[in-house]
C-alpha cells in the first residue's frame, strides 16, 4: 500500500478544504506547514504539496524547494489553489513563474477556491482593492479571464471549491 503525505499551507480555508477531500478519498497522513512539525520524508511513497495562490505565488512551495534535492524517491505533486477560473495560458505563466530548474518536472494541478473579502485580513483586503481599481479601468475586451473573475466577485461571498477539481491529481496518484 502507497503512504502519502499531505503538506499544505492555506490562509483562508480552501487549501485546508481540498486537503480534507483528498484524505477521504486517498488514506494519507496531513500536515500543516507553519504549524505542524514537518515529518520526517522518507518513509512516504507520494507526497503533494497543496497551497493558495498568493500575487502569482503558490504558498507553502519554499518547504519543497529547500527539501527537493533529498527528495528523489518520493513521487512529487504540486496542487495549488487560486481563485481565478482555470485558463491554460494563466496556468502556463503560473507554472513559468514558480517552477524552475529540476522543479519544472513536477506535475501541477489546479483547484479553483473561495472568495471573501469580509473574511480577508485587512492588507489582503486592501490589495484587493486596489487591484479591482485598476483592473475596472481597463477595456473589458482586453482582460484575463483572471481580471473578470476578479470584477465579478468583488463584495461576495464565493466558494468554488469542488471535488472535481482533484480527479487528475487523485488518477495521478493512484496510477
Ligand atoms: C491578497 C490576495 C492575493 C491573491 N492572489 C491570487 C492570484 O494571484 N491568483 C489567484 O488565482 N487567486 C489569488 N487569490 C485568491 C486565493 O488564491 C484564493 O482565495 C484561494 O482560495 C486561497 O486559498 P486558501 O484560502 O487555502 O489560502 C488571492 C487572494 C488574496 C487575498
């Protein structure tokens, strides 16, 4: 039997969400980066590191660029969760700016999360914001899908999360 690990990092609840999913379906152990101590690597088979999409970066990705190299026996997966519908070029430019060097060859997977500014911390707030600002200003027809998801969502409440969403990673995992 395969043991796998868990590691993520979620701020607002959708990364922690997803991670849940993922046990009740695939047995694994979990643990939370920042507040968990990290386990010792060796004994897993698999081991997916799950995190928020964060400006363009994926959170919690600094423990598996520090552990890569002694790493090597481990089937490695990247699951990162953003609010943003999925969109190939995007998720092309994501991969470009996070992955490098031997990291390229990791497979990424996407899950759409959650959206709510009334629980967001007052600087992620205010980001945001400024972010919905700029991007009202732009010709509509000139926008990512990104850039739209973000005008439509602002002042709600939305929770994209869905178990689909790890049907790829879970096929990986169990091939
Ligand atoms: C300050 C801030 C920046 C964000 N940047 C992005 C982004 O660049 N791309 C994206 O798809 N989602 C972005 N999001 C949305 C989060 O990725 C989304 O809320 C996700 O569900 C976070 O997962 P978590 O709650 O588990 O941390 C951002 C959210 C905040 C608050």
């Amino acid at each position: 039997m395969n043991k796998g690990l868990v590691l993520y990092k979620s701020k607002y609840g959708a990364v922690k969400k997803y991670t849940a999913m993922l046990k009740s379906e695939l047995p694994c152990d979990i643990c939370e980066i920042g507040k968990d101590k990290l386990p010792d690597f060796n004994p897993y088979d698999w081991i997916v590191f799950a995190g928020g999409i964060y400006a363009g970066g994926i959170s919690g990705l600094h423990i598996l660029k520090k552990n890569f190299k002694h790493l090597a026996s481990q089937k490695l997966v990247v699951f990162c969760v953003g609010a943003s519908p999925y969109d190939e070029k995007s998720f092309a430019e994501l991969k470009a700016h996070n992955f490098c060097g031997d990291l390229k060859n990791i497979p990424v997977f996407y899950g759409r999360g959650m959206w709510d500014e009334s629980k967001m911390s007052w600087k992620d707030r205010a980001l945001c914001k400024m972010l919905q600002k700029a991007v009202a200003k732009k010709d509509p027809s000139s926008c990512e899908p990104w850039m739209k998801a973000l005008l439509c969502s602002a002042g709600t409440a939305c929770d994209w999360t869905d178990r689909s969403y790890l049907i790829p990673l879970l096929s990986y995992l169990k091939a």
